[in-house]
C-alpha cells in the first residue's frame, strides 16, 4: 500500500497529531528516536526561550507494539505544552462570547490574511494557530519514523547551513553537492553533518544576536542530503511520479521555504550542456563499484525524476520569520482600517536550522515513499 | 470532483494521448487555441529543424460537444508525425528478432541509466522514448484547455526570459515581480510577455549559434507570471494542499528543471524580516481597490501556501539539453564496457522557450486545479 | 479541497485517533453530538457487557475553535477505556522478553490467518488488534462530524433493521425503499428511524437470548435512509466518481457486511425494464414540488451513479461474528498444528444494530464528501 | 507506483480512450488479448444487431514496445465505428445553430435527469453520451491488460449467469462458491467458466425472444470467480485499503449493477457463527496443499478485506436495460412539460452476459492493483 499520511494541530490547541499508513510490518521504532529528531528541530541559534523552556516528545498511540510496526496506522500524539496558557482561547467548546477574545490581527508575510478571505474570518488566530511553523514538529515526528525504515535500508540523510542572514556559513572548500564516491562507504556520518565548527557557531551567534537588538529576523539557506539511495526511486513517466517533484513539492510545503534546487542546478542552467552532466565513472575506473557511479554530482542524485545512485541534494531557501519588532502595520477586516499591532514580546529570531531538520524529514518521507513503491 | 490527469505516449510511438477530468460542464473549448499554445512551444531559438517541419495539432477525441466541454473527461491526441520512420522500431506487436534494432546507449543528463536499471533493460530506448521532451507537448495541450478556463474567470498567465546560456535577457529596469497595481487591469497583456525586443532576439541568436557550432547545448531561466488571481487559492492546512507546494512540484516536474523560486524567494532570505514582506496597500492609499493589494509582491502572490490576490510569479531553472555533439562517452549495459556513441546528427541546441511555454501550462494546471477546489 | 480522512488505533491500544480534512469552516462542532453516536453505535440487542461497562467519548484535539471548525484537519481522540488492562501486552516499547505474552491464535472469519500469511507474524494479535470492530468507533465520530455539515444543509439519515439472526424484523407493510413524497417534508424523524416497536424488541431479545445460551453468535440485514438529498451528488462519467460505487466501497467496508444493495437493487434484476425504473412524477401531479420527484424509489436514489433528489436507500448483509463458544478449532502458525483455543468468555453476540449505525456514518462521509465535491 | 488508469470517450463520439499506468515493465501484452475479450463483451444473448455489425478493436498508442510494456503508461484506443453517423452531431467543434440537433429527452433509470440538473443541461445526449454501457468496453480493455499480468501470476478470473430476467440458470448442483480445492490445479478453465449448456442456452434465448416481443428488457445475476490468488491481497487496517470494499466499488461502479455479493455473503448473514465460517483444512487434512486451505468459502475468498487463498467470488445483480419500447413517458427539461419520446429502434433486450464480461474485467483490475501494492 501507498505510504500516505496526515496531520493536524492547532500552535496552541491540546496538541499535534499525526497519522501514517503503509509502513511494513517489523519495523523496529522507539519513541526516543522521535523524540530526538524533535529536539533538534527546537535547537538552534535565534530560537526563542520558549523552545528551550518546552521539550517536545511523542507519545506513540497506535501501530507499534514491543518496539515494532504491525501494519497498521502508526499514529504519534505530541503535546502542547503551552496549551494550559490558552486552554479557553483555544477551547473547541462553544463560548458564550466571543468578544472576550479580541481578534489577531493579520500579519504581512503570514498565510494570515489571504486565509481569512479564504474562509471569512476576522479574526487571525483562526487561521495563524494552524498555519505555523508549530505544525513542522510533527512533519519532524513522522520523518523521524520514516527516517528509521530508511536507515534499516543503509540510507541515510543530513543538512547543512549555507547561508544564515545573507551570510555564506558553508565552508567554500568542501564539494557543494558530494558524490557518493565523496560520501564513501559509511554514510551514517551525515547525521551528524549539522553540527558547526567554533567558527561558524560563533558567526551565526553575532548574526542573531544583532537582529535581536534590532527586533529583526533572518532567514537562510538549508541544504539536505540523502546518501546511499539506491538507485531507481522514482519515474520518468509521468511528472507526478518523479522523484524531484515530490521532493521540490515536500521542501515547498515547509512554512518559509520560497525556492528549491536540485544539485547544483541553478549554475548548470548557465553553462554549456558538455559540462553540465554528470559522466559515468565506469570508463575512469572500471574497479568502481557500485558500477553505475559518476564522476560529479550537479544533478543532485536524479535524472528524470529517477535516483542514479548519488547522493540526493536539495538546497532549500527560507524567508525571515515574519514577526518583527515593532510588528509590522497591519489591518482590522472588520472595519478595513489600517491597525499598529502591538510589539510581541517573545519570538525567534530564526529558525533556519529548525528548517534544516524539517527539510531532512520532508526529503526522508519522499525517499521511504518511493522506497516502498519500488 | 477534483481535477486530475493523466498522459501517455512515446516520442517516435503513434502519439502523444492526455485526459483530463474534473472540469466543469459549458466551458468554451476550441482546437485552434490548444493548437496555438503547442506552436508556441515548437517556436524559439535553438530548435532543431525537426520542429519546424513538424506542426503539432491537438485532436478531441472526447469531453467536447460542438464547442463546449460536457462534465466528461477531455481527451486528446497528438499525433507524432515522425512515428512514419519508426514504425517498426516502436511497433507494440512482437517482434521475431529483437537484434535489428540495435540498442541505444544511456545518455549521461537522461533518465536512460536510473531508468535501465529501474526496469532491468539493456535499450535506453526502452527509457528515453518516454523521458523525452517530447511528453510535454500533451502537458501544454492540457494546460491550454486550463487555461480557457482560467481567462474565463479574468485569470491570464504569460512568461519570460530571464537568462539564456548564462546571459542575463531580462530588461532589469523592469519589476522583477511585479505587482497587482503594476499590471493594471487587463491582464491579459501578459499573453504577449513572451515576445522579445530585438535587440534580446539578436543577443539570443547570437548565442545559440555560437553553441550550435560548437556542439553545445544550452540551459537557462524563465519566469511564469499569472495576474488577477483571486485571493484563497489553495491551502495553509496541510503540505499537500499547499499552492506554492503544488507549483513546486508541477515546474520540477518539467524535464531539465532543476530548480524552481517563488516570487523573489531567494533574495528573501538574505535580508532581514522587517523589509522581506509585503506590506498591506491600505495604509498608504485607501481608495485602493481590491482592498487587499500590497505594496511589493516579494512573495509571489502566495503567502502560507494560499494565494493573496497579487500575480503568481514563479521561476524555474533548466539545465542545458543533454544531447551534445559529440556525445559524452557513454557504457553498454549488457557487458558494463564503455563506449563512444556516434554523433546524433539532427537535434536542438536549446528549449528554453519551449520549457517557458510548458512552465506556463503547468501552472495553469495548477491554478485551474486550486481554483475548482474552492 | 477534497474531504478526507485517516484512521488509527488498535483494540485494546490506548485509544483511536481519526483525522479529517476539507470540512469548510464554521461548521458547527459539538462534542456531544458525536458522543451520541458513539453511545448509540454500543447499544443494542447482544452486546456484551463491555459495552456497557465503558461509554467512549470523543476529545476533539484539533480544527475545532469554539464550536465551530476553522478550515484546518478535525483530530479526534476516543480512549479505549480497557487499554489499562492492557498496557503491557500493548506497549509501544520495546520488551525483553515478548514469550510472556502466548500468541493469540488465528480465528476463523476474521483477518487473523490471512493477516498473518500476509506480514509474517505468528502472533495473531498483531493482526486482530486493528481488524477489530472496535474501530468503526471512529468511524462512527467520523460520520457523525459529517451528520452536522448534511444536517446544517438540511439532508437527514437513518437507519432501520431488515433481518436480525435470520429473522424478519422489517414491517413489511412500510415501504421497503420510501420515496421523497413518503418521507415528507421533514426528513429530521429518519433520525429515530432505529427506534424498535415493543413486539420487534421482544422478538429479537428472544433470538439473542436463545444465541447466548448456545454460544452462538449472530448476523442481520440493516438499511440505512438518507431523505433530501439535493440531487447531482456524484458523477456518471468515471466509475470512481460514481456515488453508488463509493457507497458500495464504504458499506463493504464495514467489518463483517458482506453484500450491499442500493433501492431495490436485487429485485429491480429479476424483473422486465418497464417496472424495473423509476416515472417521473411530473405527468402525474404538475404541482408537485420539488419537480424532478418520482413516483418510485426502486433505485434507491442514485441513477447512473449521480443523487436524484429521492432518499439514498443502502442494505447491507451482516455476518455473524467470528467469536463463538467453545471458539472454532486453530492452528498455531510456529508448528502448522491445528489447536483447540480455550473458551472465549466475555463478548457479543451480535454487533447488527452497531453495524447499523456504522452504516449510517459511512452514508454520511460518502455524502458529505460529494456534497463538498459539487 | 500503484496502479491508476482513467477513461475517456462518448458512445457516439470518435471513440474510447483509456489511460493505465503502474503496470510492470516487460508484462507480455498482445493486441488480440484485448480483441478477445471486446468480442466476449459484445457477444450473448439479447444484443442488438448492432453489437454484431460493429466489431471492436483495441489500438495500443503507448506502453508497449515490440509485444512488452516498457514501464510507461498503456494508452489504448477504441474507434467508434458508428461515429461517422454522427460526426456532425458530435463534433467538438463549435456549430452555428444547435437547434439542428433536436435535444434527446431523459430516460428513466439513466444518469439522463439527474446529470440533467447537475450541469444544466436540456439536452440529455450531453449526459447519455458518456454516461453509457458503451464505456465499459474500454474498461474491458484495460482489465485485459490486468488479466495477462494477473494469468503471468497463476491467476485467472471466469463469469457465469446466475439469473437471467428472473430465471435462474445456474446449475444448482454445482457449487456456488467453490474452494480452492474444488477449482483444483488448473484454474485456467475459469476462462471458459461462461460457455453454456445447450439446455441453458435455449432458455435465456427463449425468455429473450419474449422480451424482445413485448419490448421489454431483462435484467440478471452474474459471478465472477478468481482462483489461485494468493493469500495477504488487500489489507484490514483502513476501510478504503480493503480488497471487499474495492472490490464492491468496482462491480457497483459498472452500469445498472444495483447490488454486489461476496462469496455467500447473503445466506451467511442468516445463520448462526458456528456454520457461517470458512474452517481451516489443516485440522481434517494434515498433507493437503498449500496449508492455509478452507473446508469451506462462504466468505468468497477474502477476510477482513484480505485475501485468504480461496477463490474471489463476486455476485452482481444487473437491472434491466432502461431503453423499453415504447419509451418510458420523460420531460422536457426547457418547459418541464411530460412528453412522450418516440420509439426506440434498434436497441438490446439484455446486456446480462456483457455484464458478466464486465465484472471480470474490473475484478482484474482491482487484483491487478491488490497484487502489485504487496
């Protein structure tokens, strides 16, 4: 069966929850596992004291017994702590006035207020609770599990930050988009492919800490990758079954994410076709094993919507959070007058590396989909 | 019912065959646009001589009755004009001695080689008939019937050159991604963004021939702009219902697309949150109407995965074609040897005009689908 | 966006989750409304104590804000109240040694055995746990859900018992397949259509009764009515957007249903086409309202797969459970021995009215999901 | 990539079109396969003289090269051979005057009124034309191609007349829901399961003749029987993943089936637990293979939704055709005054064996997708 799923939790509801179906029986899943994949996600420069306050975990409902898949729906609760702050605000209970809950204003940036001509509302809340970056913990959660069957598969994937601000953090010297030959054997290694060096913590740290100050926030560049994918995931028949368009749908569907590339595949656009792909390794070194290796990698791992072998890249680019301080001007839908919001008190500066860990979910999903489907 | 379809057909089989379902009763179909949007696709610089012998013609084989659709699916057929040389070569019937057709080799940049060993075959043709170029004449053939829809409601999209072989075409005192006021009332100025100055047509000519006689091919950048569409398309809710997610996956879907940005997603994530978004046009001039404009379109018409009213701008990178001159040295499957295929005699230098035309017709797709879920 | 929905959670697990998206906003969503049904799904003629003993609820995690859905997926959590009991046999955690937990061994009638085959287990446990009637609690808050959107566009359903243990129950002086004009204006009285008679009540205690003392168990024939339905819901022009074939997947769906019906369907097939259709009401009675009326409901309100305005009439066929006393002779899968397993001593000796009323949530999802899809 | 297929096509329009794709690459597929079986449908008693003038052909545009399927989408294509009378009333091209063609006015027990006011039409042809038994010889088609790939697994699929306009035909002595072990080894007679016996013959074609006089039309019951499905099929963890519930749609999907049956689905509801399921072999026959045999398949080969090695028997009840003679009294829809259509000419007494054909086909399709989702 087609691997499928869904989720649905509002920011500040009782909590997130998921549901995924078509996983193989056996499958050997421990919340921890979870459970680290969600403190990842809530690390990182520029987060708020929230995110170091609440530690997310998931609570597993259905589909593992003793440590194992059992074929049907796995299903994972995760908490929101925070919910006791809002438990009437947020209550699906009938109130008997509303008024008492004074609308959220739309913010510029936020799916806010094309939501709330979308569905007729006057008040934000409607839609931001659902709409926020609250809802990648359980992408995360989901990943983590599909992460799981991928690595009992030998596949493993990691991220890296390229960009963080407008500033360049990727070390310039290693390979932009590695080979699986550049990979070698152990590909495990790339879980730990996020962690910084002395010098690019202490970088990122004073980007935030000035965008702090001056109540901005900054966006960045992710960049994701899958190694030891064996070769064939995915189809060139058609465009809704290719490997790429899955993969540029997932990483576009995380809140903030404006652009996707595969490989290297904004500078093969501008040059020549002679070398813009990615020869075959055989005739260099016919000992070369797997056989159907390349000498470079600017595809990213997939030609026509199919794996060949390489490590799968994808570069995703994120936006600046949209909550400054002082926010910025916005608009009340009841009266369609302009409105100043007042400033909010705690918020992430960032959160670029959350991304990062999101993205790695999204790519691992996608892949454990093709997997199955092979 | 909810929009889908499916195509079929090789590049030198009988034809191309799409149908497409979900479409409402009484729209106003005709064969001669569809027809139009294919000869635009078969129409640019680049092109090998193949397509201007051959004029693609859409044929209705059902879903249309004397002008307008009728709740059926619509289906169509291209027929392929060439398949007269390949009829034995592609024939579906058995054949008593496969050895007269000797197999082609796997084209480093193709599907051929994931493909090959995918489905376990020896023939990249066996791959390559399907991941063609080719394909996206039935993808353009749909979108055209998308797009009658789409005008229909007062939606017109239009594309554009941004670079071409690396050289930047696009005029840069225009509005990179212009907004709603920018495009004024009639947009279906945009049908005729494609056109070119000369003095872009001559920059372009120059540099295909260039690359002609060099055996090169080229890649390059276009950009899709749809306008006067309305807020509420699509959905924050979940990643799949997501538009941006949607048009991700429709352009990456496109053969040779290896990147794809909305708005002016990249450069959003370099700068800080406070000048990254769009603000409300209110403020500034309350007799605007719609009410909801803004005064920049950074995030191309698309804010929490919903459309927010402002043109729907999205960019996508394709890399150079893969059939250069000489070959790149290819390997042959049944002995894992290398081997120097011959030169490929006839084919095109560059489709960066054509993939504009296909990237108009998959958002088409796209918007058409997003706008009957409503 | 198109309305579906997973679910999740094993029998005796810590409880059943449900998510479900596409509902518009503002809906209206009271918990006790679908703690109703769940109440109603556990009464009835030959269930066991259990079901008495526990009284599920339904928490409404997500999609739901004061009352009223606010466009994003509704979760739904009902606890299975005897998990306590079982929380080491059910753990999601890992365990060191699984021997102290005897493998449940495969029974008849159930998915145990093919289950089995199909994942590999030797545990049937693994198997029964989610193949379980016990899910189609959620299912139940699911259609219940679904009876507020159809009940807010005035569209009502019922249902009535047919056959219970191979008896008729079924007045045979009512109409088998009520038309329009039969049911009235106020098509809210189908929702005590279940309600039984003295004389029927008694009759059907007797038949459990008598099933008990044997360690029998029971099956029946439940219909369930859905009266003002618009007509247009469905599709004629692909067999899976056929509502009749939707209906017909989720009827059969059901544990246990076996055969389904739509009107008069058996009959219809055994007699010559000029009684076998459904006249026009017009020719007879020019002011009847609405006009499309008619002046039979063999079809049971679906033609060529598309709602014509009569009620929607579904019978299902139920089988007796699978769980009789002394249990059917097994095999233990480690050794392919057959084995005798010990008496089952608490449980159902009919589940007929609880299919029933599972029967009705199906109907509702289906129509709820076609109304959404006009 | 599972399998998904769409069809395309009016009954007088150019012809059928039908889209399948998912299906192996290197599944043997020959044109007269497909053949075969259109002439199986277009045979039996009651058709029109019509059904045997016209013979229908499959054309493969795609899918296939030199007799295999090469893993890309299987597009077929059925003429019309009646279209070139109707080429100008079904042109898809755009006519000066509609009132040339006179608007066809609905029929009882058609898609005609309830399509009628779904689109809102006045003309019933825009409705008849798709929403006719003539679509199902694509869907013939196309489980064509699911048999070979099916029979290339062992597995094969057979029909037979249980009832014919209210007689019954099947032979009584036989068994009505046959094992596995009475199916035996070779369950490729199935494929010849359709042939009658003299004496059945000369009764359906004596009660046809007396239809055929009066101007009546016969409905009917058919089986279908799949044997050699191996066990696991399908899956009990969500009602839309089940093998029955598919099953039910598909055969409710064909038009004028009102009512579909598992195994002894019926009588099975009327008996006690004891008798009412299919025993396991293994305790009556230790050497009897293969192991997970039944004594008995009440349940029609499939448990839970999964398949439990036994043979897949699906019953279909078939009303009459709606075309009587004289015509059933309509209404035009532009004065919603009765009218009285004229006579039919050439039209059919019964479909009933077509039917069956039918049912084999999308029994096919649905093992085809079961089998390949494993």
């Amino acid at each position: 069966m087609a691997l499928r799923w869904l989720t649905a939790g509002e920011s500040h509801g009782p909590g997130l929850v998921g549901i995924i179906t078509g996983l193989p029986a056996g499958l050997e899943i421990w919340p921890g596992r979870i459970d680290a994949e969600l403190l990842r996600r809530q690390r990182g420069a520029g987060r708020s004291k929230r995110q170091q306050i609440e530690r997310d975990t998931a609570t597993i409902i259905a589909g593992v017994r003793h440590g194992k898949t059992i074929g049907s729906p796995v299903a994972i609760l995760i908490e929101n702590k925070d919910h006791q702050n809002w438990k009437e605000a947020m209550s699906s209970d009938p109130v008997e006035d509303e008024s008492v809950f004074p609308p959220a204003y739309p913010r510029p940036g936020h799916a806010d207020l094309a939501g709330m001509i979308k569905w007729g509302f006057d008040d934000a809340r409607n839609v931001l609770e659902r709409a926020s970056g609250r809802s990648t913990a359980m992408t995360v959660a989901l990943g983590a599990v599909c992460r799981t069957y991928l690595e009992q598969h030998g596949i493993y994937t990691g991220s890296r930050i390229i960009e963080y601000g407008g500033v360049r953090i990727f070390d310039i010297e290693e390979s932009m988009v590695p080979t699986r030959a550049e990979i070698g054997d152990d590909p495990s290694m790339l879980t730990s492919l996020h962690e910084l060096e002395n010098e690019q913590q202490k970088k990122i740290n004073e980007i935030v800490e000035r965008a702090r100050e001056s109540g901005e926030t900054l966006g960045g560049v992710m960049q994701a990758i899958s190694a030891h994918v064996p070769p064939g995931l995915g189809s060139c028949v058609l465009p809704d079954e290719r490997l790429d368009s899955r993969i540029a749908a997932a990483a576009m569907g995380i809140p903030g994410v404006k652009a996707v590339e595969l490989g290297a595949g904004m500078s093969q656009a501008g040059i020549g076709g002679k070398n813009a792909h990615d020869r075959f390794a055989l005739s260099d070194d016919p000992s070369h094993e797997p056989w159907y290796g390349r000498l470079s990698n600017l595809a990213g791992g997939i030609e026509g919507g199919i794996t060949n072998g390489e490590p799968v890249c994808v570069t995703a680019w994120m936006k600046p959070l949209a909550t400054v301080n002082p926010p910025l001007p916005s608009i009340d839908l009841r009266t369609k007058e302009p409105v100043q919001p007042e400033s909010s008190e705690r918020s992430d500066v960032s959160a670029v590396e959350a991304m990062g860990v999101v993205l790695e979910a999204v790519v691992a999903l996608e892949l454990a989909r093709a997997h199955l489907d092979m």
